[in-house]
C-alpha cells in the first residue's frame, strides 16, 4: 500500500490508543501467520520502517498518562518485530526523553535481544516486556517460527531475568504440531526465568489454511485445561486466549509473584465484591478499579465466606492479581446510553460467537432479555475463526435474516471496524444500515 493510505492508521494508533508501531517487517516465518490465511479482499496496511526523525515527530501525539505500547497490532496496520527497525534504540531513547515516567510496554519475538540492547532497554525503565517465545525447544522453534538460530531467544530470556527488566512470556499453542509437552516444557520455561505471566493463545484457522494447521474444536478444552494446571504447577498465571466464558462474576484468576496481591494474601479463587466501597459489574473493571486506586480497601468471597484486605499499591500501579477479561463495564454503559439515546424497544446486539455468552450476561443486567443478543457466524474466514474482530459486515447482514422479532435498533462489536467504520473488507457500517433499514451503532 502507498503510504498516503497507511499514514492515518498509523496516526490513529498513536493518537487513540497510545501504540505505537514501528514497522511491519518480521524476521521470522511463523506457520502460525495469521497474514498467510488471510481470504482475497481482505484490507490490511504494512508499515515500512520510517526514518527516525518522523518517527520522533508523532511522539507528541502520545498519551504520557498511558503507557506505550509497541509491537502489538493496531487498527489495519500489520504488526511486525519492532527491533527490526534499524532505528528502533534511537525511537526508544527520543520516546524515553519526551516521556520520562510513561510505561513503555514492548512486545517482541525475542530474537534480536543482544546483550547490548538488553543493557539499553535496562537504562529506559519504567519499561515491561511480553517475549512472544512460542517454544523453547529447538525442534518446536524451527517448525513454529523457521528460527534458524533457536538458541538465541532463550540466552535472551535468561539475559531479562538477570537484569532484572520484567516480562511476560507468550505463544501460541499448536499442540496438534509440537504435542502437549511442548507447551508445557515452553510455560516451564518462562516461570524458571522469572516471567510474571504467561499468555497462551488458543490456536485458530482459516478455511484457507493447509490441512496440517487444522484441528478439532475439542484442542481448545485441552489447552484450558492445560493453562489451569500450570498456573497451580508453576505459581505463575498461565492465562488462555481468548478466554471462553459465561459469566461477568468478578473471579480472580492468578496472583503475580511479588506483587501487592500477593503481599495481602490474595488467592486464586478469590471473588471481589468491591473495591473502596464500589461492587464491580465485571472482571475487568474489578480489576481497573484495584488498579486506579491508592492501597484499595476489597472486599472478597473466599470459599462462602467474607474477607477484607488492603493492597499496598500506588495509583495506577498494577495490582497483581489476574483475571480473564470479560467486558469493561464502560462498555456495558455505552450500550445502555446507545439504546435509551435511540428509544429502542426491541434492541438487538450482534456478538460473535465466543462473546455471545457475557454478552448476554451484560444485557441481563440492563434488564434486556438474552434474546436480544445474536451470534455472528464467522462466514468470510471460515474454519475455526469465532471472534469479533474478523467479522464483516456481510456476515453481519447474514445474522439478522432469521432474527425471531423485528428489531428497532442493532448494535455491532467495535472490533470489526476501523476508526473509519469499515469491516476488514472495506466495507462501511453503512452498507449494513442501508440493508437492514434500521440504525446500526458501533459499540
């Protein structure tokens, strides 16, 4: 793509979500690629590594209220490696100078963390790592990532744990590849050197995909199951996703080693009612509100009975504890204002099949019956592919044809679209209004 049609995505990322990219360049060749699935027509933009200088220029646009995240995906731009921008240290350095006390939270492959970066990255602190390792054998790492050199990622790992810059570990599980022990040996790994979670995505493909790539739904139970029974083995929280879920009950997941949770005695298990005094309505904001405030006073339900602690915790400081995301109850208020700004009677909320069910949970507490949510079968990208975010809007307009009431308003999960309102196809929220005859809202 010429980069007059990259350039506002690139601008959006910064400017409303706080990322920011590097490049889209990738030096490794993972089989796992989600680019390589991708069905004709989809929309997406490759970012080339821009000089310095103009890289330094969009800083401005940055949140220093937030932390910076870098080497994630944002909006429709393809995320790659970021250290392999041949500028990356300087870009740092310039983001460090402008931001002095901003978390700058950096995802990487882990392959080009010499000794000397490390040294750097050790001088930018306040500064977090998510090491995306995969597998920390040689034979798991040359058939997932084509790493021809499998041994420097793992010198990379110990290289972190002694400097003491925190990280967390990530892969992307493909037992059906590398068999179960794999994974586990890989979360092992991490924990011995010091990770303070691991993030373990459940696999997905396309109908485009080869049949080695393909499995049986049942995998995703296993590799669940899996994670719980490392977080107990290992003490660190092995977190799948996505998280399948049922409920928005404020359930706490895993406990960070070392962190105010785990000074207060907070346990996995533990259910949180509220925090000074305020009961979330979901996991996430449970989580937020522990997180916003200065040494919270929670309220929790441990096995039946109640229990009082106090975090040792500064404002915005994490607070150690883990829980599998459900909904950001703002989320929950938006769609509440959506339907009383509209006077919908009969609302109907399109959810993709994993959401589908604290979907509902959500809807139940607005006092909106769960049959006003509907799931979005996932036809574009076939195969295993149920989340909201590769949803188009055709697959929208297929949902609604057997909807069993008249609906007077329809309400789509925000992941599908661009800043723009355009699915991954390009196409605009306002092909799915015109063919439906009613108001859509983005939420």
């Amino acid at each position: 793509m010429q980069s007059k049609e990259f350039y506002p995505y690139l601008l959006h990322a910064i400017a409303e979500k706080n990322v920011f990219p590097f490049t889209s360049r990738c030096n490794l060749g993972c089989i796992f690629c989600s680019h390589r699935q991708n069905p004709p027509g989809v929309r997406t933009f490759r970012l080339p590594p821009l000089p310095a200088e103009q890289m330094l220029d969009l800083i401005q646009f940055l949140n220093p209220r937030r932390k910076v995240v870098i080497g994630e995906s944002a909006t429709r731009l393809d995320e790659g490696e970021p250290f392999t921008h041949p500028e990356a240290a300087v870009i740092l350095r310039g983001i460090r100078q402008m931001l002095p006390e901003t978390l700058l939270a950096i995802t990487t492959n882990g392959t080009l963390l010499t000794q000397g970066l490390a040294d750097e990255l050790a001088r930018l602190k306040p500064l977090e790592l998510t090491i995306s390792l995969n597998s920390s054998t040689e034979h798991g790492r040359r058939l997932l990532l084509n790493d021809k050199e499998p041994r420097r990622t793992l010198d990379a790992v110990r290289r972190l744990n002694c400097l003491g810059i925190p990280f967390h570990g990530s892969l992307v599980a493909m037992p059906h590849l590398t068999g179960i022990e794999d994974i586990k040996e890989t979360i092992g790994f991490l924990a011995e050197n010091g990770a303070l979670t691991v993030r373990v995505f459940l696999p997905g493909y396309t109908k485009f995909a080869p049949d080695n790539l393909r499995f049986p739904l049942s995998l995703w139970d296993e590799v669940t199951a899996m994670a719980q029974e490392m977080t107990d083995l290992t003490g660190v929280p092995v977190i799948p996703e996505p998280s399948v879920l049922h409920n928005l009950t404020p359930e706490i997941y895993g406990i960070i080693k070392d962190s105010p949770a785990a000074s207060a005695g907070l346990l996995p298990g533990d259910i949180i009612l509220a925090a000074d005094g305020k009961k979330p309505r979901t996991r996430v904001e449970a989580f937020m509100l522990a997180q916003n405030a200065v040494s919270p006073k929670l309220q929790l339900m441990r096995d039946g009975r109640p229990l009082v602690v106090c975090l040792d915790k500064k404002e915005g400081q994490s607070p150690g504890f883990v829980v599998l995301y459900d909904m950001d109850a703002a989320r929950i208020e938006q769609i509440e204002e959506e339907i009383n700004y509209r006077l919908s009677v009969a609302p109907l909320l399109l959810a993709s099949q994993l959401a589908l069910p604290v979907v509902g949970a959500a809807l139940k507490s607005l006092n909106i019956e769960p049959i006003h949510a509907r799931p979005v079968d996932n036809v574009f990208f076939g195969g295993s592919i149920l989340s909201a975010g590769l949803l188009t809007v055709d697959d929208m307009i297929s949902a609604t044809e057997e909807t069993p009431f008249a609906p007077d308003l329809v309400l789509v999960p925000r992941e599908a679209f661009d800043h723009k309102g355009h699915d991954l196809t390009g196409k605009s929220v306002k092909v799915l209004e015109k063919a439906l005859e009613i108001p859509v809202a983005i939420v």
